[in-house]
C-alpha cells in the first residue's frame, strides 16, 4: 500500500488530513483503493528547547539580511559617576557584604536548629560566627592537606588553636545556619537554608557604582554531593554543582547574580520569547540605568538576535558569541569556504534596518559573532601559531573579535580570584559549601573595591 493523495479541508472549523492509499495488487491501473486515513495535524514542534512557550510576535518576525557595511552608532558613555569615595580600612569593606545582623541572624538560626533537632543547646554568638569564618580564611590560605593539622602539636597554627578547640570547630560547622526550618518561605525556592547571606551579599553589589561595559557567564560552585539545584555543565573547571549567573566587570568585580533553580528562574512573562539564557540577561541588567550606552557581552549560551534587539530598546548595546542555529536565515560563507580562503577570512551581513550585525571569522575553526556597536572595520593583527609552516603568523582580525575578547572575560577573573585562597572543606552539607562559596564571594568583591 502506497499513498497516492493528501487533501486538507475543513470540518466545522477544524483542518482534517485525509490520506488516500492505492493497494496496487487489488486495484490495477493506480485506481484508487477503498482504504483511506484520517488524523488531526500534529502542532509544530518547538526547535529551540530553551524557548518555553513561545508565542511572541517578536520572535516570529521574519528578519532580512543584506550584505553592506555596518554602520556603528554613537555608543558614547553617558551615565552620571558616583563620586569617589575615601579609602577605608580593609575590614569595613567586608562589613559591607556581612554586617553585623547578618552574623547575629546566623547565631540566632544556629542555636535553634540545634535546640530543635537535638534538644542540646549549643550558645553560639555572632562574635563566635566571625571567629569561625576567619578561621576558614585562614584555612583556605594556608591550605593543610587535613582541617585536624591546623591543631595538631606538631603542625598547629596558634591563632586557629587558641580561638576554639577542633570538637567545636566541627560542631559549629556541622550546626551552621541562616535560615529558620519553621519560617515560611517560597515552596520554589531550593536554596532558602541560605537565601539570606544571598540577599545580603546582592544588596551590597547592586549598591556598587555600575560599570560601563559587564560580562555575564556563568559560574559553579564545586558539590558532587545531593542538592536539588545541582547542574553538570561541560567545559567548566568544576563541572559539577549549582549554578551561578552573574554580571561582571572585566576585572573580576560582580554586581549582580542569580542562582539557577531549575525551569523559570530568571524568567518572566515579558521574556520568555527569548528563552533561558535570554531572560536570565534582562533579568541581570534591570538594574542598569537605561539609554545610558552601556555595554554587555556574553557567550553563545545567552545571545540571540532578538535578546541583542531588546537590550538595544533600553539603550544597552551587547556583543556576543551566538550558535548556527540561532542566525534568523542568515546566511554566511561555509566553514569550507572560509578554511580554503584560510585564517583571518570572514563573512559578515547585516540586517535591512542596520541595527545587529553577523560576522563569521576563521581562526583554527569558524565562530559567529552578533553585535549592536562594532562590525568588522578597523581590522588588526593577532599572531597565531602555524602547524603547516611551525612558525608564528599574522592573521586579519576584525573589531568585533577584538572588543569581545577584551572585556568578555570577567567571570573567568573572578573564578581565578576564588580559586587563590579558597574556603572549601570536604562536606556533604550543600549548605556549608554554598555558604563559604560565597563568603569566598564576597571577600573577593569587598578586596576589589579596597583595591
């Protein structure tokens, strides 16, 4: 049995597909046979799988490309500067991301939970709290291969040994918390055992002067243990744990984050045509000051040609790495043609309305990038190694590689910075991995604006 005709028709409102079949045994000559099926269409598939709905106009607007010359705007900075403020002590700019009610709500927490789940009374005070972080410090500084070393006669650290005995140090760290088991709480939030020191660590980075040009990426706090958020991302130093997105400074410095919890964070209704990554860039950028020519870059996990469209309508200008299947029927050079051509070769288009830009460069591979402010004029030199000659050559690169590359590596700094003097212990509580992630967190920006 073949099929022979499909027709579409209507039957009160709906569209039926009717498909006739011809059994070329019984019915000679191609007549058609008696058989036929009947079946509804089938909606069409969502090819983006970080699109959750989508429904906006936006998104289904068809986009023109044209191969001419992208016209930069005027990207001038114009945000009012805060004025400087005068150089304080090192420890008030810790203060700043942990004040003192912060330390007396995790002493307050702590002496519940133990009371309730054990019925023992462990009297720690927030001046205890503090001695224990800065014993931490200490630890991730000096780095002993065992937390008992650092009491050990052969091997103590006196300003860890006299500050408090090792049973208590263990007691106090299996104890530690911050949030209240009998408080009410959002029944979507996985990470409310340390939602306050978040909110308190955020509100002072969102208090920071913004910066002209912020990278956002994602970081991960190391746990292999079980916790409801945790995420497996390749290509990361630490592969394994939660999630992090945050917006930086080239330098390293954040201003905001946000946690990943699963399917909606981030999100809202206003954008979710642009999906995850998307959503999660507008959500970071609320805060800037709008029409003040701010720049933002990213890699190919958040950028889109609609996401680069809606920060240009709030005024911020964004570059970023973006996947093939992302190009809105642009069509570039192949990677074939641009290996024959060899490295430094390009192709680049731009859209009919002049406002986003595709450029396609040839380095070891090809890599796409879309822009709002540079293309592909003023083209420089950068020196790569050759296999073929086993020499250093110079290769054609365009602006836009150029400005990426320049300012797109903050969370990768501040990662560095962490990794220094970390405040990580083995433990199978995510609680305290969290909680000294971002103690490590804070301390890194707090150093940064003593700097």
């Amino acid at each position: 049995v073949v099929p022979f005709l499909c027709i579409l028709f209507p039957i009160n409102g709906v569209s039926l597909k009717i498909t006739q079949f011809v059994n070329q045994t019984d019915t000679p000559g191609g007549q058609p046979g008696p058989s036929a099926a009947v079946q509804a269409p089938s909606p069409p598939e969502n090819d983006n799988e970080e699109d959750e709905g989508d429904t906006s106009t936006k998104q289904k607007t068809r986009t023109v490309w044209m191969a001419k010359d992208f016209e930069p705007p005027d990207i001038s900075f114009e945000c009012n500067q805060r004025p400087l403020e005068e150089v304080a002590e090192p420890v008030e700019y810790f203060s700043r991301y942990f004040p003192e009610q912060l330390f007396e709500e995790m002493a307050r927490c702590t002496n519940i939970y133990v009371l309730e789940t054990t019925g023992a009374i462990l009297v720690t005070t927030p001046e205890e709290i503090k001695t224990f972080l800065g014993i931490l410090m200490i630890m991730g500084t000096l780095k002993f291969p065992r937390i008992r070393l650092y009491w050990q006669p052969a091997t103590q650290i006196p300003v860890v040994s006299e500050a408090t005995s090792v049973n208590r140090f263990f007691k106090l760290r299996s104890a530690l918390h911050i949030g209240e088991l009998s408080s009410p709480r959002s029944p979507n939030d996985k990470l409310w055992k340390v939602r306050p020191l978040l909110v308190a660590i955020r509100e002072r980075c969102l208090m920071l002067p913004p910066c002209e040009r912020n990278s956002i990426d994602e970081q991960m706090v190391p746990f292999t243990g079980r916790v409801a958020a945790k995420q497996f991302v390749r290509n990361k130093p630490n592969p394994e744990g939660v999630k992090v997105f945050i917006r930086c400074s080239s330098e390293g410095m954040a201003y905001d984050f946000e946690l990943y919890q699963g399917k909606g964070t981030g999100t809202s209704q206003e954008h979710k045509h642009l999906g995850l990554g998307g959503s999660i860039v507008m959500r970071l950028v609320e805060h800037l000051p709008k029409f003040s020519n701010f720049k933002c870059y990213f890699d190919n996990y958040f950028t889109s040609v609609p996401l680069l469209r809606e920060l240009k309508e709030v005024g911020i200008w964004a570059v970023g790495t973006i996947r093939a299947n992302r190009l809105q029927g642009c069509v570039l050079k192949s990677e074939k043609d641009l290996r024959r051509e060899g490295r430094g070769s390009l192709d680049h288009k731009v859209t009919r309305e002049g406002d986003v830009t595709l450029v396609r460069w040839q380095d070891n591979g090809n890599v796409n990038f879309a822009s709002t402010y540079v293309g592909v004029d003023n083209m420089s030199t950068e020196r790569r190694w050759s296999e073929a000659t086993k020499q250093h050559v110079d290769i054609a690169c365009p602006a836009v590689i150029k400005e990426y590359n320049a300012f797109m590596g903050g969370v990768d700094k501040m990662d560095y910075l962490l990794s220094l003097y970390p405040l990580r212990q083995r433990t199978k509580k995510w609680t305290v991995r969290v909680m000294s992630h971002f103690v490590s967190f804070g301390i890194v920006n707090s150093w940064l604006e003593y700097l």
